[in-house]
C-alpha cells in the first residue's frame, strides 16, 4: 500500500465519523455555506506572479515543517505579502491540520483559500464550502474520472472552484471536464515522493488553454517561476519553502519582492 492508498483508507473512515458527528444538513447551517466564493483563477490572472501560498505544519516526507506554527498570524502575513491565494491543509492525520485552520484563515484574509486534503467523499466538499473555502483539490491519482465529474459537479453547484492535481499525461486526459478550474501538475511523485520541475514542463503544452495551469511543489527560488512561466503557468503553489523558515510571512514578502 502506497502512501496515497494509505491516505485515502483512513480518510473514508474519518469522514464516516464527521458525517455522524455532523451531518450535512447542520453544515448547510453555518454562514460561509451561503457566502458568495472568492476567485482563485481571477486573482491569478490578475495579479502576477501568481503566488499560492500555503500553511501547513508537517508532510509525509517532512515531519516537522513547522509544528507550532500560528495559522492567523501566518495567513495575515501572506496576505501582506501579496499572495493571490492561500491553501491550508486540513488534513490532521497526516499533515497536522484541521478544519478550524480553514475557519481562523477566512476569519483573518479577504484572499481566495483552497482547502488542500484528500477529497473521497462528496461530504468533503459541502465541509468545504461550509468551512469558508474558495476552492477545492481533486487529487487524479486517487480518484476515478467518474468521482471527479461528480464532485467538481457538485462543487461547481455550491459555487466552489476547482483545482485539479495531475501527474502524468494519462491522468490530465482522463480528466479534462468543464466543471474544472484550474490544473495543478504536481512536481512530487505522490507515490515516490521524488520531485522534479521537468514533470510541470512536460505537460505544460498538453494542457488546454481553458483551464488555468498551476505548478505545485519542488519551487524554491524564483528562476524557477521565471522558467516556468514561459511555460504558460500563472500560479505557483509554494508551502515548504516559506513554511521551514522563522518568519514565512516574511519570506513570502522577499521572494515575491523579487518577482515583481
């Protein structure tokens, strides 16, 4: 079982329980669930260099990014930095994260934020929504193209965006349905953790040009960006790099100080 097969196993019996423990009808209840969605694509359209950023403690292949890290103080910090977004990993298991990180970022920026965590369920997305996010990720390497045409549909009903993970050319072709937003080519071999820029260049060209391309994991400087720009990519999702150092507000600021 491979790290992704291992997620996905738990992550349906943790949303078995949060469906018990709060059912759909009690999530349709709360305000966010009515708020109208802040947009990820236009922000990234509109502001270059199209910085997503992210907060998050820990990862699969990094235990301690940055365990006591404060996600307002962070968050309002990126926002000052001029991020165009920001994703927050909500998934406790495995990253460190909880939905009350969602719920304190939307209570601190005006910013679009995506919900980064493991989708499996259609519960997860009406959570999403309720919870105050913009966006959601749809991960192609552990969902089937019927659960993702059925989710995003669903998303794109509640008026959430969506941000579509690939990794090779198979799972970009399988998936390219018009409830998606934007398409994330993941530079992290999710089943090897292996990472490489070549990977966000390959498929670069297979991608059509309706759905906003976004290079995720693996960019650490900003010749980087620069590269992958002439690529045809405008948003570039970047966590660990700012989230290791002292001050990833701060950090955050520099490089996309750099950019400009």
């Amino acid at each position: 079982m491979n790290i992704l097969e291992k997620i996905a196993a738990h992550k349906k019996q943790e949303v078995a329980i949060s469906k018990e423990e709060v059912p759909v009808e009690s999530l349709e209840l709360l305000p966010h669930y009515h708020r109208k969605c802040l947009s990820l694509r236009e922000n990234l359209q509109k502001v270059q260099p199209g910085i997503i950023t992210e907060f998050k403690r820990r990862s699969p292949s990094h235990p301690e990014i940055n365990l006591t890290a404060d996600v307002e103080k962070i968050t309002a910090a990126y926002e000052a930095a001029g991020a165009s977004g920001i994703s927050v990993l909500t998934d406790e298991e495995f990253f460190g994260g909880s939905l009350d990180d969602l719920a304190l970022a939307r209570e601190t920026v005006k910013l679009p934020l995506l919900r980064k965590d493991f989708v499996v369920d259609e519960y997860q997305i009406i959570e999403a929504k309720a919870m105050g996010a913009d966006v959601i990720l749809l991960i192609a390497a552990m969902l089937k193209p019927s659960e993702i045409r059925q989710f995003s549909a669903l998303a794109k009903k509640l008026g959430l965006e969506v941000l579509l993970e690939v990794h090779n050319e198979e799972e970009l072709k399988n998936n390219l349905f018009d409830t998606v937003d934007l398409i994330g080519v993941n530079n992290r071999n999710l089943k090897t953790f292996e990472v490489d820029l070549q990977f966000s260049k390959d498929l670069a060209e297979k991608i059509p040009g309706e759905y906003l391309k976004v290079s995720e994991s693996g960019i650490s400087d900003t010749a980087a960006i620069r590269e992958l720009q002439k690529y045809g990519f405008q948003g570039f999702l970047i966590g660990g790099n700012f989230m290791k150092t002292e001050d990833p507000g701060k950090s955050a600021a520099e490089f996309i100080k750099e950019l400009i």
